[in-house]
C-alpha cells in the first residue's frame, strides 16, 4: 500500500511521493516561547513526531524544520496588540531574550520527556532577521508589498491565491481586518504587516531599509523554511488554527515572491479539549506540561495522544487518562511477559500484524488503528504464552523485531526498559526541587541572601535552572539547543 496523506491544500487524501525521490523536506510551525508548554504542544509536537518516525521507518530520509518564534506573535494573532516575549518579558521584569532562551529550553526538556525527536533544524526567528528583510524587498520589488510610513504590508490583492488553503475569499477576510481595528494606513483591511515600525519603547527591533522595528509573525515562516529546505518544500504542518490567517499569509509570501507553489502537502492537526470544552489560556483551562508529569508519566501522556488520529479532536479528562495509564501498561506486561518466557517450540506468525501495522499507517498515519493492532498482537501473544509451551527463538525474535518496529522506533510508546524507574527518578527530583526551593524561600524571607544565591547558583551548576516570576518560582532543566 501506498503511503496517503490527507492535504489540507486539497481536502483529500493524496498518495505521497517526495519532489526529490528518497528526501523528504518537512517544515512544522514551532512554539511561540513565552510560557512553559502545554497539553496543545504536546498533541502537535507528538503527532509530527510520529509521522517523522514512519517517514524514515518507510525508507526515507527527512530533512525536517521546527522554527522558534521569538519575535514578532502578537497577542490577537494579527497585526495589532503586544508582542507576545515583549509582554512576558515586562510582567517578569526582565529581558526578551531571557524570557525566548527560558522558554525554549523548558519546551525542549518536556518534548524529551515525550520522546519527541529533535528536528534537524530549530531555527529561530530572530537569528533571521536578514533572511526576512530580503524577503520583504523581494516582494516589494515585485509589487507585492508596500511602504507606509515605516511600516511595510503585503497586499493581498496582488496576490490571486490568498486563502486557497483556509477557503476564506477576499471578502471574508477584508471583514477579519475590519473586526480587529486594522490600521488605516492600509491599502486595504486584509493587507498584513511583513515589516512594523517600533515604538520608542520596544524591546525588540532592527535596523532595516524602511525604519528601525521588527518582522510581522508570518514572515518568519516563508523565510526560514525557504533558506533550510528550498522555495517548494514537501510537507508544512501545524494547527488547525493556523491555517488562516498564518498559513495562508505564508503561501502567499512564498508564492508571490518565487512564483512556484510554496507547500506540496499541508498537514493540520486538531485542537484540544477539556471534558469537551476547547483548551486556552484565555478560558483558564490550559494543562501546563510540567504540571501533569508531576502526576502522570510522560509515556502515558504520549500514548493517550496517540489513541486519538491528529486529524481529531482529543478530550482529556482524568478518566480518560486514567485509562491510557491502564491500556499502556498492559502493553507493557504483554512485553516483559515475552522477554521473561523461556524459549520453547511454540510458532507463532507476527507478518499479519505487522501488515495490519504499516497499513494503518500508510492510511495518514492512523494511530489509533495501529494501536489496536498492537493490543490484537498482545491478545495473540497472552494466549500463546499461556499454553505453557514456550515460543521459538525464530517466533520470539519476530515478535521483538515488530514490537521494537512498532512500539518503539514509530510510535515510541514501547521500549525493553521498563518506565517505572524513570518515573520514580521524576518523582523524586520533583520531591527534592521542593525541598530546595523552600530553602531558599526563607532565606529570600530572613534577608540571607547570599545563601539564596548559593542555591540557585549551585542548582544551576547541576543543570537547573530556577527563574522567579510574579507567578511564583519556576525550574527546568537545562537542555542543549
């Protein structure tokens, strides 16, 4: 079977095949970083990984991009309100590179913790500002974009495809700039900022031919994917709530300025719930990350995940996880069960699942199905051990071979060390940092402050990081980026 994907672009399944035969380029939008990561990180930045994972379990190899957006997200979104570090970085009275590098190497340390793969390349926004200026100039030189009064705008007119991939017409989204308070200075409602003038006060901005300021959000995107994988890449993904208007922005940057399609295939994953109510920040129902490992393991996050396809929708509720916990613990037992058995003369026939498995999987990454395929397999093997008659080394070493195929290198929710070791370290660490922090809480209160500097300093010695914020004390690991 053929590997399908569904494409946005095209609102239907689509057999895949690379530009280039054997290399596969994939770009996926990365997280904004001024907060720790949360429940929505996770069910994106997991459901990518698996499809990066079965891509080179297929044979092929992947170049893939996960950009760090440092600069240039505003609050609505859109074009107007605060940049999102900026913000952040005032409530926490600090720098807007600290608040981007914090973040950043927290987001890192809970991707590793749900054994997401790190992509090739993490490019970050600001560390491509030149690349987004020429960009700008591109377009500008090409009559796409526009200068006004040191701002500059792409202007959606010129460009004859804008919204083809969200289905917003023109008019609709002339109507979208209306209802967010679009500048006047725009030729029309829906033109988006490439370039915005800084105001005297901005924390973050550049020199460039128009004014001194920083990037639009979108921009960012076309720039850095082009630079990494080239002007026509294989596979774009990201959420389902950035189709427009980011991804329809980054078409039509991309597209204006080579005149070559931007994206072969868009892949959008679904948003998540909470006991069937939509997660935000906004709505006070975000599940920071951290705060669930605390109580649960990581592995068991990643497996609920994966019991839900990306395209779906994935409600989490304590009930539902408690049952992921139950489901991947079975898988578990099955696993020791077999590496435990001693050897005997019992046949048994793994190829069907192993079929079934890359079938689901060559179906747009099918999760759930391969899932069911895994707890079939188990079912088979629980009853073949239970003859009592031991399997053979040829059965044995089949099974292994699918289950470190399938449990491990794709869907990384099975591997032959048990978890539970891990998970007690978490605990305990999490036991100790509290230990700690309470320390240097009363000296902070009894005026000691060189012992709390000592504890901080000591713990950053250790690889942990420990940030005090209006918030409360927060700590990470520190992690290579």
């Amino acid at each position: 079977m053929s590997l399908l994907i569904y494409n946005s672009l095209g609102r239907t399944k689509e057999k895949f095949e690379p530009l280039h035969p054997g290399i596969v380029s994939m770009y996926v939008c990365g997280p904004t970083v001024y907060g720790h990561a949360h429940l929505g990180h996770a069910k994106s930045y997991v459901s990518f990984d698996v499809v990066v994972r079965w891509l080179r379990q297929s044979g092929y190899q992947v170049k893939y991009v996960q950009n760090i957006t440092d600069v240039g997200h505003l609050t609505d979104d859109g074009d107007e309100g605060e940049d999102k570090i900026m913000k952040q970085a005032y409530l926490e009275k600090t720098d807007p590179m600290e608040i981007a590098q914090f973040y950043t190497r927290s987001f890192y340390e809970d991707m590793d913790k749900l054994l997401v793969l790190r992509p090739n390349i993490a490019p970050a926004a600001t560390a491509h500002i030149p690349e987004q200026i020429a960009l700008i100039e591109r377009l500008m030189k090409t009559g796409h974009a526009y200068e006004v009064n040191g701002n500059v705008y792409f202007s959606v007119e010129s460009f004859n495809g804008y919204g083809k991939l969200s289905g917003r017409t023109d008019q609709e989204a002339q109507q979208s700039g209306i209802r967010i308070s679009i500048r006047s200075e725009k030729r029309a409602p829906s033109d988006f900022a490439l370039w915005k003038k800084a105001d005297e006060g901005h924390l973050m901005k550049w020199n460039s031919p128009w004014s001194i300021g920083y990037p639009g959000w979108h921009l960012e995107c076309s720039a850095m994917s082009m630079k990494y994988l080239g002007e026509t890449i294989d596979i774009h993904g990201g959420g389902m709530e950035n189709k427009f208007p980011h991804h329809d922005c980054e078409i039509a940057q991309a597209e204006a300025a080579t005149g070559k399609p931007y994206v072969r295939f868009w892949m959008h994953n679904n948003m998540v719930t909470i006991n069937g109510i939509k997660m935000g920040k906004s709505l006070k129902n975000s599940i920071n990350l951290k705060d669930l490992f605390k109580e649960t393991d990581p592995l068991v996050i990643r497996f609920f995940i994966l019991q839900s396809h990306y395209r779906s929708q994935l409600d989490y509720s304590e009930t539902a996880i408690k049952a992921s916990a139950t489901g991947l613990e079975k898988l578990r037992e099955t696993q020791r069960r077999l590496l435990e058995q001693p050897p005997g003369t019992g046949v048994f026939d793994s190829a069907p699942f192993a079929h079934r498995f890359s079938e689901a999987m060559d179906d747009d990454f099918n999760t759930p199905v391969a899932i069911a395929v895994l707890f079939e397999l188990a079912k088979a093997i629980n009853a073949a051990l239970d003859r009592n008659e031991g399997l053979s080394d040829t059965s044995r070493k089949g099974i292994e071979a699918l289950l470190d195929h399938a449990g491990q290198e794709t869907l990384g929710i099975l591997n032959r060390n048990d978890q539970h070791g891990n998970k007690e370290s978490g605990k305990k660490l999490e036991e100790v940092m509290t230990i700690l922090l309470k320390l240097r809480d009363d000296a902070r209160n009894n005026k000691d402050f060189a012992l709390s500097d000592k504890i901080r300093d000591s713990l950053l010695g250790a690889g942990i990081e420990i940030k005090d914020t209006r918030d409360g004390v927060s700590w990470s690991e520190k992690s290579d980026i």
